[in-house]
C-alpha cells in the first residue's frame, strides 16, 4: 500500500499569510494526488486533482505542485473561509489512501 | 446539479448488520465509479471501496474485506454498502462520494455522510 505523509498536521496562520502543505507518498506516483478541504461537521471539497489542476469554482489561491513521491499545496493569500482541515490523497493505485491532515487554524 | 444523499446510518451492536444506501441525481449515474470513505470520530479519511459505473470492478479496503459489499443500482441511480460481522472499530460517519470528471480516483461530489455508531 502507498503510504502519505502530510505535514505539518497543523499550523497556524493570520488571515493574508501564505501557507504551504506538503504531502509525501512512500512510492512514486506520477501526478496522481489529490488536495480535499475539510471543514467541520461537513463533506470534503475537491480542490486539486492531477497534483495540479484546480478544480471548477475554486479560488485561484489555492495552488498545487509535485509529481513522483512530494508535493504541495500552497494557499497563497489566507482568507477567512479558509480555515479547515486539508487531506491529500493518491489517486495512483488501489487502495486508495488518504494523508494524515493538516489542519489550518487562526493565528 | 449533482446531489448524493445517504441514508440507513445508526446504531449497532457488534457482530450486527447494517446497509447504507447513496441515491445520485443531477448526472449520469452508470457513467461514474462510486467510492464509499469513512471517517471516524475526530479522526480523517479512510477509503473503503469503490465501484465501477457499470459494476465492472469492485476494490475493498483490507479493513473491510469480506464484511463489506459495495453494490449499485443504476436503474434507480443508488449505490449500497452492506456490513456484516460490524465492530467497534468500523464507527464513523460514512461518506459516498463520485468519481471526478477531470481525473480518475479522485471525488469531486460528495454526500452529507451517515453516521454509523457499533457499540454494545
């Protein structure tokens, strides 16, 4: 199984900071990684797929990189509604497996 | 618009049964592989399976391989997920969620989740 390792499972910034998540899996698998929001008590939201790819409707200061075994997202500007929890997951090979988390919280 | 809403969620004892269902609207329904992800209280994600849009193939977490069977309907554009021999450990709210258009194995629609609690 690929093992993804985020990190940091948490940290903390203002409102305006630039963030940045990295995701590690234990083998390479190309670009196949997806980013999730998370905020409580409600359902994951798609942010990035393909390792770099926004998906439709969200904010252009979410950004992806990486392929092989690292990669990143970056919240380029923090806003208010950003606050969550945030998950990779490797979308190369059955079983699926998700990081860790990293949850974002306010400064 | 795309909608997925589960339902069947509750409390169980261990050793008992219980089945989810997930009914799909606002796209077609045969065309997507459907996955089921779980998240214990406090805890994050955890895949549990996924299907094919046509039941071509079926893929299971070791978790829960052999006590779980993830089925679908597409007459009625409802997914299932029946768990047998349930332990403590398969508490959680559980999520069915749709395969993306833009890149396979990921989720780009989501249900509200079920809460499935197993306890004596």
């Amino acid at each position: 199984d690929i093992q993804m390792t985020q990190s940091p499972s948490s940290v903390s910034a203002s409102v305006g900071d630039r963030v940045t998540i990295t995701c590690r899996a234990s083998q390479g698998i190309s670009s196949s990684l997806a980013w999730y929001q998370q905020k409580p008590g409600k359902a994951p939201k798609l942010l990035i797929y393909s390792a770099s790819s926004l998906q439709s409707g969200v904010p252009s200061r979410f950004s992806g990189s990486g392929s092989g075994t690292g990669f990143t997202l970056i919240i380029s500007s923090l806003q208010p509604e950003d606050f969550a929890t945030y998950y990779c997951q490797q979308a190369n090979s059955f079983p699926l497996t998700f990081g860790g988390g990293t949850e974002v919280e306010i400064k | 618009e795309v909608l997925l809403s589960e339902s069947g969620g509750g409390l169980v004892q261990p050793g008992g049964s219980l089945g989810l269902s997930c009914a799909a609207s606002g796209f077609s329904f045969s065309t997507y592989a459907m996955t089921w992800v779980r998240q214990a209280p406090g805890k994050g994600l955890e895949w549990v399976s996924t299907i094919g849009g046509r039941s071509e193939d079926t893929h299971y977490a070791d978790s829960v391989k052999g006590r779980f069977t993830m089925s679908r309907d597409n007459s009625k554009n409802t997914l299932y997920l029946q768990m047998n021999n349930l332990r403590v450990e398969d508490t959680a709210v559980y999520y069915c969620a749709k395969y993306s258009a833009g890149g396979s194995k990921t989720h780009d629609y989501w249900g509200q989740g079920t809460l499935v609690t197993v306890s004596s």
